[in-house]
C-alpha cells in the first residue's frame, strides 16, 4: 500500500509498485491499482522534459536501436512497412468518402497507407520535422495547431490514433475533445500496446520490464481498462486484443535479452542464416504456422500485445 500516489482513473490508494526505474534507467513509478486494475505511471514521480514531443521524441526514445529515426524519410519508410498491417485492417471497414483524421500521425505512414481509401485525410502532430517532411514531401495537411483552431465541431467520418493515447496525460478530457470534432456517427479507431504483452506477464525477463516502461508511456492500458475508459467518455464498440509481434521476436528477447529494430523484429522466421539450397518456401510455411499456434496459445490464455479498438458516440 502506497501513501502518496493515487490511481489516475479510480483515486484509489490500494497500488501495487510494478517498477520505479523504467527505461534508459529513468527514475519513475509505475503503478497498478488494486482495485480497478489500471497500470499507470505517476506523472508526479518524474518530470517530463521540456518540448519533448516537439524535438526530442524520437531522437531519445529509438534512435539507441533504430539511428533511422532521426531522419524522417528513413523512417517514414520502415514505418510504411511496419504500419500496414493496421492500416489493412482498416480498409475494408472504409466506404471510401471519409473525411479522416490522424492525431499523432509521425512522418505520415499511416496517412499513407489509406489515403487513397478516404475521401480526405488531414494530420495532427508535434514533431517540427516530422510536420515538416508531411507537407513539403507527402503534401498533406500537417500542423501541430489545436485542433479546434483548424476544424470545426463535427466534421470527421474516422478519428484514428496509432499508438498515441498512451502518451496523452489526460485520456478523458483528450478522447472528449475529440469526441466533439466526429460526426454523430463518426468512429474514433485507436491503437495501443496491451499491457497484457506476454513479453510483460507470461515470460520473467526483467531485460524486457525495464525496457517497456518508459517515461512516454503515462498509462499502460489492456482491454478491460481502455475498454472502461471509452465508455466513459460515452464510446462503445470493438475493443480486441491483438498479437502483432511474431513468436522469433518472443525468441529473441528470450536469448538475447534485448530489442532487435522495428522490421527485423516483425520478421516471422528466425535470424539464422541458411545453406542455399534449403526450400525456403517450406521453411517459411512451417514457421507461419508456429506462429497461428503460438497466436492462437497466447490468445487463449489471455495475452496479446496490442489492443484495437472502434468506437462510436453512444
Ligand atoms: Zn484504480
């Protein structure tokens, strides 16, 4: 039982301390609350760099394994790959009118992915460079401007955030503010990492605790807690626990203790080099189907490492 920090969503004081050092060895507390289940650092325990998200974001948080993240092409590249699998999941639920915003949308991958699914497509987002890449080199609409400064109430068909609500400090105010500017029938598509992760609860590797705490990451959501917290802000609909990560990335950290760069470490086969004269093709097939059983385990015991949701104003 802790004194001094309550939970961020119920104010309960019953909190279990998961860590107080989070990655790059930052000193921070994440907490889970005993009573609603929420996982959350305590933004009092730490204080947040200055224009963080407008400089720094990605020159701190990946470029210790991904030095590509500092250039937005060489990323806007990878992320390309890296991203389509949301975005195909996206597509077929679009009629192809929709008016869209990305909040949070980076270098302008994902906006990528479905403009041409959309009627018209604007982003959101912090970073000066990346702002600056979108428009001069993908011509979208881009600006770190408050939103309500851009566009009016009710004007969006698709709200959607890719791994974005899990840096916002103030969930409720922020999913309420964007609640105003979707159409009555609008839908709000987020992406979060589920703190759910077999990575996190199935194997003990503190390598990967200490690594997927971060001081970015303000609430560390599963489905039930951001399932809870959409129908407060008066959302409901789909909310899934989806396995991104193939069962050679759960292998890899399980050897070597570390993270391998966004596409190596979405790659289904293992690393290991092959005799020319192996059939890759069946060695491929044997592997893809290691990781529906591995999916398929996993799922069926409550672990995933993603959560989608689609919600709609009630
Ligand atoms: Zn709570």
């Amino acid at each position: 039982m802790v004194e001094t920090a309550l939970c961020a969503f119920c104010e309960s004081s019953n909190l279990k301390l998961i860590t107080d050092t989070v990655r790059f060895d930052h000193k921070a507390d994440v907490y889970q609350c005993e009573d609603c289940g929420l996982t959350f650092l305590d933004q009092s325990s730490f204080k947040f760099p200055e224009d963080f998200y407008q400089s720094d974001y990605h020159q701190t948080y990946l470029t210790h394994i991904e030095p590509d993240a500092v250039d937005p092409q060489k990323y806007f590249d990878k992320m390309l790959k890296a991203t389509r699998i949301w975005a195909d999941r996206l597509i077929p639920t679009l009629k192809g009118d929709e008016k869209v915003l990305d909040v949070g949308c980076s270098s302008g991958h994902f906006m990528s992915l479905i403009k041409d699914h959309v009627g018209e497509i604007h982003g959101s987002e912090l970073n000066q460079k990346e702002i600056a890449f979108c428009r001069e080199h993908l011509g979208f609409d881009v600006s770190d401007q408050p939103l309500e400064q851009r566009f009016g109430a009710g004007q969006f068909d698709v709200i959607t955030m890719i791994f974005v609500l899990e840096h916002i400090a103030q969930p409720v105010e922020f999913l309420n503010h964007l609640k105003t500017l979707l159409k009555p029938d609008g839908r709000l598509v987020i992406l979060v990492p589920n703190v759910k992760d077999a990575l996190v609860n199935f194997y003990d590797l503190p390598e990967f605790k200490r690594f997927y705490y971060c001081i970015e990451h303000l609430y560390y959501y599963d489905d039930k807690t951001l399932g809870r917290l959409l129908s407060d802000c008066g959302l409901r609909g789909d909310v899934q626990i989806v396995q991104e990560y193939p069962i050679t990335n759960h292998i890899n950290w399980a050897y070597t203790r570390g993270p391998s760069d966004v596409l190596a470490s979405r790659r289904g086969v293992p690393n290991v080099p092959l005799d020319a004269s192996v059939p890759l093709d069946a060695w491929e097939n044997l592997w893809a189907e290691f990781n529906r059983l591995y999916s398929r385990f996993l799922k069926e015991h409550g672990y995933g490492d993603r959560v989608w949701c689609d919600v709609r104003k009630v």
